[in-house]
C-alpha cells in the first residue's frame, strides 16, 4: 500500500472518528448507568434517610459556601447512603463534562447539543440537591428528580444518535 495514497488517510480518520463515536457512545451509557444508580440512592434517602436540620450547612446565609459545606458536611458525617449518593453526584458533573466536551468535539451537532444539555442537567440536579441539603425544600427534591430525568433523556439521544453509526 502506498503511504501517499489519500484514501489512507481517509480511512484512518474515519477510524479515529468512528473510535470518538465509540467513546462517547460507551461514556453516555456509563453515564446512564450511573444515573440510574443515582436515583435509586436518592429513594432510598428520601423514604429511610433522616437528615438533621442543622448540620454545618444548614440555612445558609449564602447559597454556593451553604452549598459546598452541606456537600462536605454530607461527605463526610452523613449517613453512608447521602455518603455515597454526594459523592457519586460528583463523579458524574465530572463524567458529564468530560462528556460535553468529547461531545462537542465529535463534530456531531447533535451529539454536542445533547450531552451538553446532559451536563447542565445533571448540575442542576446537583444544585438542587445541594439546596435540599440546605433548606430541605421538597421542591428541591423535585427539581432533582426532574433534572434526572432531563440527562437521562440527553444521554438516550446520545446512545440513539450514536448507534446508527
């Protein structure tokens, strides 16, 4: 074969698209997975889970320091369930932004549009649950849930989008 020969270099960057692809494909599912595990957590502390009002972020005087003393404070003092469910909440903003931004890079719009709407969704369940935190707002609680689903949606576009590949 001809090391000159541009149908090389065509098909080698067609394997590098398709094994991009590939990789967003398996991260949106991992993501998916994660997700789900996340609510299933997120049940099982809002049905058996107490969660003391006063904890050191507890009615915060400002919302984002409130925010990120609850998280540390749910990290580690709270029950091992909220323990888990904080720092898996964590693990996927990461896992959702390195998403994003493999999605956008994919060249694919709808890849890009769908997994950056996933991690807006999954921060704003984050912030939520941080205010639930906070507050203890049920309405937090919902907006959780519903961002959930929102990601899990962006992430069902990803695999759909990705699989026709």
């Amino acid at each position: 074969m001809n090391p000159d020969d541009p149908t090389r270099s065509l098909t080698a960057a067609q394997g590098t698209k398709a094994s991009r692809i590939s990789e967003v494909r398996r991260t949106a599912f991992g993501l998916t997975i994660g997700l789900l595990v996340q609510f299933g957590l997120g049940m099982f502390i809002n049905l058996f889970v107490q969660i003391p009002a006063d904890h050191s972020g507890a009615s915060p005087s400002e919302y984002f320091s409130g925010v990120a003393r609850s998280v540390s404070w749910a990290i580690g003092h709270g029950a091992i369930a909220l323990s888990i469910h904080a720092v898996l909440g964590l693990l996927l903003v990461l896992g959702s932004i390195s998403l994003a931004v493999r999605g956008v890079r994919s060249g694919r719009r709808v890849i890009g549009w769908a997994s950056s709407l996933g991690a807006v969704a999954i921060l704003a369940a984050g912030f939520n649950g941080g205010s639930f935190l906070n507050y203890n707002e049920d309405v937090n609680s919902l907006l959780m849930a519903s961002f959930f689903g929102t990601a899990v949606l962006c992430y069902a576009v990803v695999l759909f989008v990705t699989g026709e590949t």
